[in-house]
C-alpha cells in the first residue's frame, strides 16, 4: 500500500459540497449503497485511529511514521478490489501495525483532491486487542502518546481533527454494540412457497451474505442470533460460519413477535444490550427500523431516518444502556470506483 499525495491539504481546503461529504460530522454516520456518487474521479481508501489502555489505564494513541513521505500520521490505505471499506480498514492495518484491532465508531470520512482525482478516506476508531508491531517499508516507527501530544506530532491538520472526533467518542466508552443485520435477498413468494418463513435466500443473497460475513467480523462479535425465517437463518449461518460461532434462533428477534409481544422484544433487546459484549441480531425489515427508532427516541442520539435494505448493517453502540453511536451500511457489498 503506497499513498496517493504526500502532502494532504489542510481542512479548511476540503471540499465542502454535500456531494464530496462534510468533515467528520455527527454521531449518526452512513455508507451509501454508492459511495462515489458526486465524486470526482474517486480513490478510496480506510483507516482507524488505534487506541488502547497504557499500565496507567489511561488511553493513549496510535501515530505512525512512514518513511517515504518522513510524515507522522494516521493507520489508513487503500482499498482493494472486491473490498468494502470496513474490511479495507482492518486488513491496511494489519499490514502496516501488525495489531489486531476492534472496529469501534465510524468518524465519517475526509476527502481532499490529489491531481485529477478525489482521494476519500473513512476512518473509524479503533481498539488494539493485541499483534506486535515490527518495522517494515510502509511503518518504520508507531508512537503511543496521550491525546495532546499525539495532536503536536501528526504532520497534517486533518489528522489532528480526526484525532480529535476519536477522542471525543473514547470519553465515551462503548459498553455493548448490536450489529443489527438485515438478512439477505430471498425469493419472492409466489415463485417459491406460501410459507413466507420457508423463502430461501436467492443467488444475489448468497452474495450479499458472503460478503456480509467479514463486514460483520470487523467488529469482532461475541454472538449471533437469528429470527425465525430461513432467510434469516441462511444470513446468520454465513456470519457465523466465518468467525467460528453457533447461532441462536430467537423468536424475539423477528416480525411476528415484534407484532404480537412488543415489550416482550424490547425487554430482550434490553437484556442483550445490559449483557455487553458484541452481539449480531439478523432480523427483518418491520422490526429493524422500528426498533431503532425507539432505540433512537429511549438514548441519546435522536434520529430522523431509519433506512432497513435488505442485507444492510447498523452498528449500534451503547454506554450503561444508552445509544451513543449509529452507523449504517446500505449494503455489503464491495465499494465501486
């Protein structure tokens, strides 16, 4: 992975047009189906900032130095063919750290144009759950700071800004997180059976459930549950056939209950959320935006959209109970430049 400019122009350059995406805005963030709509000539790329807990349990930051551009900066690189930006992001870290990170929040994304092009960079922040950092062409030096000293070493303000929104999200620690998964793409019910439960996923849904499996695992889940439709078991099994878990048909997680026993839902709902840890939920287009919409109304993070297409993700974050963060991925696909 070789970056694109060396030298990234400061924020106050950023284009701000909405169709080139504001400077890291908000809590409630979204990847569109199409990322590169209004884009001029796009080249993506995905980063975190990496974070973790010194002997002093106080958190501290991750900066690199890259010896071709001699700059101190953020993890990030490009994105790959066939890659969505979650799954660019862990794997460019790998490469260049070593460390063996838990995608967090997502920041939002910078852009800054680099020649004819228009260089777009999402970053999310970041645990280090471990790996061993060994110099190499990319990195030859990562510096654990505090947040003040970490901001006076990055080379570019950017940084410094992005620096900035993780901090702000680490005051915060994130105590549960449901990846709310809509299931994939299932055949319709005329050409396939009258038992609605019965529709298997079709030939696009298998793709989108392959692609949905290493998405999901970025953020490194504990468990899986599945509503009752086949289509969302079919869903929940390539998720949990690719990080190695078992999953757990729950009723409560599905249309029919969230109908017929609303409390009861929510009272489950709750109970995985106080339980901690990273759950993922496959579910259904009723219940999903329903459900964080009262999410949404019950936390801290008032909302206005809740968009549920069939195989999209939110990543819901929680602290003691309350929602503190949103993201959502309109689809897992790879990106398209």
């Amino acid at each position: 992975m070789t970056d694109v400019t060396k030298q990234p122009p400061t924020p106050q350059s950023l284009p701000a047009t909405p169709q080139t995406g504001e400077f890291l805005s908000g809590r409630f963030q979204e990847i569109p189906a199409d990322v590169s709509v209004g884009i001029h000539h796009p080249v993506f790329a995905a980063g975190a900032v990496l974070w973790r807990h010194n002997d002093a349990d106080e958190i501290e930051f991750a900066c690199i130095h890259r010896p071709f551009y001699d700059d101190w900066s953020l993890a990030k690189g490009k994105v790959d063919p066939g890659e969505s930006l979650p799954v660019a992001a862990v794997r460019e870290i790998t490469e260049e750290t070593g460390y063996h990170i838990q995608l967090g929040k997502l920041l939002g994304r910078v852009t800054y144009p680099v020649r004819n092009r228009t260089k777009v960079v999402y970053y999310w922040v970041s645990e280090v759950l471990g790996g061993e950092f060994h110099p190499n062409d990319e990195v030859d030096e990562i510096r654990w700071l505090p947040l003040d000293t970490a901001r006076e070493l990055l080379t570019y303000p950017a940084d410094k800004q992005v620096l900035d929104k993780a901090a702000k999200r680490c005051m915060t620690p994130t105590t549960a997180r449901i990846i709310l998964v809509r299931h994939a793409k299932a055949h319709s019910r005329n050409i396939w059976t009258d038992d609605d439960h019965l529709r298997p996923l079709t030939k696009k849904g298998k793709r989108q459930a392959h692609f949905l499996a290493p998405l999901v695992a970025t953020y490194r889940p504990d468990r899986v549950f599945s509503a009752p439709p086949v289509r969302c078991i079919d869903t929940a099994a390539a998720i949990a056939d690719h990080i190695n878990l078992t999953p757990t048909i729950a009723p409560e997680a599905g249309d029919d209950a969230w109908i017929t026993s609303l409390v009861q839902c929510q009272q489950w709902f709750s109970d995985i959320i106080n339980s901690g840890g990273t759950s993922v939920v496959v579910s259904q287009g009723l219940l999903i935006p329903d459900l964080v919409a009262w999410l949404s109304a019950t936390g801290t993070l008032p909302m206005d959209s809740f968009p549920a297409k069939k195989a999209s993700v939110w990543v819901l974050s929680f602290s003691d109970g309350a929602l503190t963060g949103a993201d959502y991925f309109a689809t897992p696909l790879p990106i398209r430049e």
